[in-house]
C-alpha cells in the first residue's frame, strides 16, 4: 500500500515492526476478503447460470426441429436417373411410382452473337475496344416483356461498358428489364438472356435510325463489322418447360423447379425415356427426430438435477490472492473444484424449469379429438416406473409403429397449438429469459451486465474499493503510532545516555 509516510522500524526498540504490522492488517482485512469470497462466489454462480442458459438454448433447438408440420415428412422420394430429374418428397406426398418424362426444359430468352465481332482492319475485337470512332454515335432500342428503353452508345463507350448498360436497363418506370449482359473476349461476342424463363420472355434489339448512325443492333446478333453489316436486331423468345407424369403433359412450366403430387422436381436434362419416382414411407427419419428429442431431454435433465442436488461444501471458501499463493498450481486448482460444488444447489430457477417440463412432457395435449393421439404414452414415450428423475424412455416398436400407422396424428401431438414440440419450445424459452434477468446472457461483458447477480457483483466491488481506502488509512496509522513509539524509545535511550554520561563524570 503507498503512502507518504515516514516510516521508522525497530531501530530502537528491537521489534520486527513490518511483521507485526503485517499481523495487524491480516485481522483487519478479513471483512474485505470476506466481500472478495463473496464476489467470487456470485461471479462463479453466474457463470454457472449461464452455462445452464447455453445447455437450455441447445436443448430448444432440438426441439425446434418438430414443432412444425414439414418436419414430419414421413416419405421419401427417390429418381432412377438424377442426371435428368431430381426429387424430394413433402408432407403431402402419395406413396407410389410415377413415370415422368422430361420433354423440355424451361429456358430464357438469349441472343448468343453468332459470329465474332471484327473491327475495320478484319480482327476480333475485346471487351476494352472502343465500339465507335471519335465523334461517332449511335443508338439502340432494347426491349424485353417487362419494357423497353433506348440505350445510347458514345465514342466512349467499349464493347464491355455496353454489356454493362444492357445489363442495367430499365423501363419507363424505373423496372429493371431483367436482363443479364456480357461480353466473352474467347469468341468476341455478346452473350445476353433474361433473368426468367419460360415463353412470355422475349429479347428484342434495334438501331434507332439517325444521322451518322452505326449499325450496332445487326452486330450484336451476328457479328462482323459494324460498317459492312446490315442486318436487322436480334428478336428472341424464351422457352416454356414441359413434362409428362404418367400420361398427362404438363407444358405450361416457366421455371425447372416444379411442386406436383406433392413432390418437389428438378428438371435438368430432356430426354425421351422416362424417369421412374418412388415415393415410400420414412418412418427412420421421423423416428430419428424424435429420439435425438428424447436423448437430448434426458441428457439436460441429469445435468440440472446433478446442479440443484449437489450440496454446498462450506468447508471450501473460494481462495483470496494470498491464499493461493500458498498453495500449488495443482492444490488450488483442487481447491477450486471443491469450493464450486453446489454452486446452483436447490435453485428454485432451476427446480421451476424441471417441475413444468415434467408436467409439460406428461399432460394431454388439448385440442385433439379423443381417439387420437393425445400422450407422449400413446407412441411409447414415458417415465420409467417409480422414476423421480423425470427423465423418459421409448419403446423403439411403439413409436415406429405410430409414425408408421399413424404419421399425420403424430405430427398433430408434437406441432399442434398446444402440441409437446410448442409448449417445450415456450416453455424453456421462458426459463431462458428468468435466467437472462438473473444472470444476463452467456459472454455478456460485465461492463453491460445489468442482471441481478451483475448488480451484486458491482455493489460489492464498490464496498471493496472503500475497504481498500479505509486499509490504507488503517495501516497507515498503525505506522504512524510504531513510528511515534520508535522516536519516543529513541528518545528516552538518548537521555538516558546522557544521563549516564554525566554521573560517570
């Protein structure tokens, strides 16, 4: 501690001063290292709060993979060839076969040049060649089924910046035209489609006559030179995509992507022989789901009872700095282990949460019509017999027959308003936030700790602080009064000195 007064050891008087006074601060500083064991064992408590905040988070994202009717998908779909046809399955899927042939894909509209662009001396030309001589112009009227606009074309402008305006065109209104533009320095062409497929997407380019004009539109649809070419503007139009399932041609289809008997297709190569999908049931993946469910519940409800049951050791107070530069790097670390245990011991935070996801796990699920599944029990989820921990198990038989017999009816009991999947997900949401006010949430700095325990925590620090003044003022006046009794001894021995000096005369 600093301070600016003179200290005197035992100069005179003999005493080890510095020990004596160092004994002195031990029993004075025993409030203070009280407050700092305090404050240890609320920051410890926090985190332990907060460990349990991130185990409840884990726990509500497992359950978050069933409270909704699409992740009861009982079937799955499969396609002979996945070069021409993909499939995926939904909830509304038909178990079955069906035959679908591919006999077109949906395609944009797009203008490929067809032959490489060339300059006067009879080369190809790049993506930074000038498209027009100093002082020439010209103008182009691009149109698509979202609008048209002219485009104006400098002696400024390269092959590259025109792709970049065609790209970025819009309508009357300010609409894109939907158009992507490039242009490709291998074959000096312009390569241009719309963002959208299907029959209603057209492309159509032309000059915009004027004086002095160049021919610009005919170059962009079949290349060569602008002054020799004379050929009209590209006019293009997209392709819809069509398809036959067992019979019926479907060949309206603007997108490769189609929904139909409740699977999900992707088209991806036409062909004349057809792609066979089976559609079957998936009880595996269902049952996989909830089981991960289950396991993850037992495995956070042995934590938490582990925390609320294990006692406080009294015996184990946490270290003070000058206690553990007493022990080993190895005995404090046992130290620690002890002095932890029962950090949460009996919380009622906790107890709460354990108590209403029992019952919530247990209670019939309202809103069913009796004769179906309305209890975790009905699929062959329960408690074992006589079990206080609250933890559950599956008779693996009964939940696939369910899922199997009974599949929409066991969606109904997890994803219903008040269905297990919904109340447990509420539920620890709930129990979340109570710790979130206790604790404050897991890697919040403890500048922005406004929890309850976060407010504690700096009460106390502010009590340490004083402590710590109010230490110096006290040792500092204990060094003062050995000071004062070291002068005075110092004192006395001189006189007496003296004394002594004049009877020897």
């Amino acid at each position: 501690m600093v301070n600016n007064t003179m200290r005197i050891t035992g100069f005179a008087s003999g005493l080890d001063t510095d020990t004596i006074i160092r004994d002195l601060m031990k029993a004075e500083r025993a409030p203070l290292d009280k407050l700092f064991q305090k404050k240890e064992w609320m920051s410890w408590q926090r985190d332990a709060y907060r460990d349990v905040n991130l185990e409840l988070s884990a726990f509500q994202k497992k359950v978050d993979k069933l409270r909704f009717t699409s992740d009861f998908n009982g079937y799955k779909a499969t396609s002979s060839n996945t070069s021409n046809l993909l499939v995926s399955s939904s909830g509304k899927s038909i178990p079955g076969s069906y035959n679908v042939t591919v006999n077109s894909l949906a395609e944009s509209a797009r203008v490929v040049t067809s032959n490489a662009i060339l300059n006067e001396q009879g080369k190809a030309v790049k993506s930074g060649d000038k498209i027009l001589k100093t002082g020439e112009t010209s103008s182009i009227e691009i149109e698509t089924a979202k609008g048209k606009q002219t485009i104006t074309i400098t002696d400024q402008d390269t092959y590259a910046s025109l792709a970049s305006k065609i790209g970025s065109a819009t309508n009357a209104s300010g609409e894109s035209l939907g158009l992507r533009a490039s242009f490709d320095d291998t074959t000096s062409g312009f390569v241009i489609s719309t963002k959208e497929l299907g029959a209603d997407q057209k492309i159509s380019i032309k000059d915009v006559p004027s004086a002095g004009s160049i021919n610009i539109a005919g170059v962009i649809g079949s290349g060569g030179d602008s002054r020799t070419n004379t050929n009209a503007g590209p006019s293009v139009n997209g392709v819809n995509g069509s398809i036959t399932i067992d019979g019926k041609t479907i060949d309206n289809l603007t997108s490769n992507k189609v929904n139909i008997y409740g699977m999900d297709l992707t088209l991806l190569k036409k062909d004349s022989n057809p792609v066979t999908i089976t559609v079957e049931s998936d009880t595996d993946a269902i049952f996989n789901k909830i089981k991960d469910f289950v396991d993850s519940y037992n495995s956070m409800i042995d934590s938490l009872n582990s925390k609320v049951k294990t006692h406080r050791n009294r015996e184990y107070q946490p270290l003070t700095e000058e206690q553990r530069e007493g022990l080993s790097e190895k005995e404090a670390e046992k130290w620690d282990e002890k002095a932890k245990e029962g950090l949460l011991y009996n919380d009622s935070t906790i107890r709460d949460t354990l108590t209403a996801l029992r019952g919530k796990m247990y209670n019939t699920v309202s809103g069913i019509p009796d004769g179906q599944l309305r209890l975790l029990s009905e699929i062959g989820i329960q408690s074992a017999y006589m079990s206080k921990d609250g933890k559950l198990e599956i008779n693996e038989d009964k939940l696939k027959e369910a899922i199997a017999n009974k599949p929409d009816e066991v969606a109904q009991l997890f994803t219903s308003e008040d269905g297990i999947a919904t109340r447990i997900y509420n539920e620890v949401g709930s129990s979340i936030d109570k710790l979130n006010k206790k604790a404050g949430r897991p890697n919040t700095a403890s500048s922005l700790d406004i929890s309850t325990l976060g407010d504690s925590i700096k009460e106390i620090t502010k009590q340490m602080s004083t402590w710590e003044d109010k230490l110096k003022m006290i040792e500092n006046r204990y060094w003062k009064q050995f000071t004062a009794m070291e002068q005075a001894i110092s004192k006395m021995n001189a006189q007496s000195s003296s004394i002594v000096g004049m009877l020897g005369q």
